[in-house]
C-alpha cells in the first residue's frame, strides 16, 4: 500500500536581505563562474540571479541612490521671514476695521472692497 503525505499551508518564499543579494551578485560576476552554478551553490533560481545582476547594473549606472546637488543661500541670505499681518473687522453699530502694519496693501484693497459690496 502507498503511502500519501499531504502538506498543507501556504508556500513560504525566502526573503533575501541586501547584502546576502550582493554577495551572490558578487560571486556570480566573478571570471569564470557560470550563474546557473552559483545559483545551485545558494538554492536559488538562476533567473533571480540575473535580476538582482541587472538590478545592481541599473543602480550602478545611474549612481545607486541619493544624490545631493550644490545650492546657493546667498540670495536668501540677509531676508527677513514673512511675517502675516492681521485685520480685524467688528460688525456692530459702527463698522471698525483695524489694519496691522504688516498686511500687504492688495489684500487690504481687496477686503476694503468686499466690505464696500456688502452693504449695497
């Protein structure tokens, strides 16, 4: 009589760190190795081996990661941070409107004006 053996749950798949990748990458660059060998060498699929090769050619050709560009602060240099002003506006009997010195004067207008067309 045959015996079955049934497996259950679900395939789990290797996760393979960064440096474990680039040290097979690294073994399979190497002259004279065949990467369907080094494959078989980790128990892995030679077509992974050759994406993680293309992978690294890829990050290699185009710098492999951050790249920080030079930046001038000499226009910035010497500027004093915009600071918002403030305008109040009570509604009561008699309409008051307090301006900050730092509000710009086209927002003004434009309050000035939007208050002009309220009451029409």
């Amino acid at each position: 009589m045959a015996t079955v053996a049934v497996l259950s749950g679900p395939e789990r798949r290797r996760r393979w760190s960064p440096s474990e990748k680039k040290r097979i990458v690294e073994e399979s660059l190497v002259a004279g190795s065949v990467v369907a060998a080094v494959a078989r060498r980790h128990d892995v699929h030679p077509n992974l081996v050759h994406h993680w090769r293309r992978q690294a050619k890829q990050a290699a050709a185009t710098g492999g990661g951050l790249k920080l560009l030079p930046m001038s602060l000499s226009g910035l240099l010497g500027m004093e941070p915009r600071t918002a002003g403030s305008i109040e506006i009570e509604l009561g009997a008699a309409l008051r409107v307090r301006v900050d010195a730092r509000v710009d004067e086209a927002a003004l207008g434009r309050v000035l004006r939007a208050l002009g067309s309220v009451g029409r």
